[in-house]
C-alpha cells in the first residue's frame, strides 16, 4: 500500500476536495518531540555495563527518571546527561554530579 498524495498547485481550483486532513508540517520542537518519538534511556558505566529502557513518548518527565534510575545510580556518581530539566533534580535527590552536554 502506498500512501495517498497530491502533487500541484491546487488552490485555483475552486472545486477540488483533498479527501483527507492537510497534513501541518510546521511544528515547534516540542510540538515535534512530543508528536510520536519515543524516548530511549540507554546509560552505561564504567565496567562496560549496558541498560537500556524506554523512558516515555517525548521528552523523559523527572518522575519517569528517578523511577527508572533510583536502584541504578549510586551515591556521588557522575550523571552525563543532555540539557533534559528532568535531569536536574533527578542528580540532587540521588546525591549526584551532574554534567550537562551542549549539541
């Protein structure tokens, strides 16, 4: 199956119906992250160890966080995370450092 489209300049024909919702391509980004992306939280430490889970669709909340990273995170460790604010409360209540990456 292929999606339908329309191709062309259709707005000087007054009589022509699109049959479908137009589709909105301008969003603000977090219009666009919260749109239908998941988010994936993969970490790892320093003996190589891996753990991977989904977070949530969009941006991960700080509750989905602490819930995820609670047990996972010891005390006084180094958190490297992105410019997510659920982040930064997440590295006070567990006792954390937290570093920030730009990008």
């Amino acid at each position: 199956m292929i999606p339908e489209s329309f191709k062309g300049n259709h707005s000087k024909n007054l009589s022509f119906q699109m049959g479908r919702p137009a589709v909105k391509r301008k969003r603000t980004a977090s219009q666009y992250i919260f749109s239908s992306k998941v988010s994936i939280l993969c970490c790892k430490d320093r003996q190589e160890n891996v753990f991977a889970r989904t977070g949530f669709r969009g941006k991960i909340p700080y509750s989905r966080l602490y819930s995820l990273l609670a047990d996972k995170v010891s005390k006084k460790s180094v958190l490297c995370t992105t410019n997510n604010r659920g982040y930064i409360p997440l590295a006070k209540r567990l006792n954390c450092k937290l570093y920030k990456l730009r990008g």
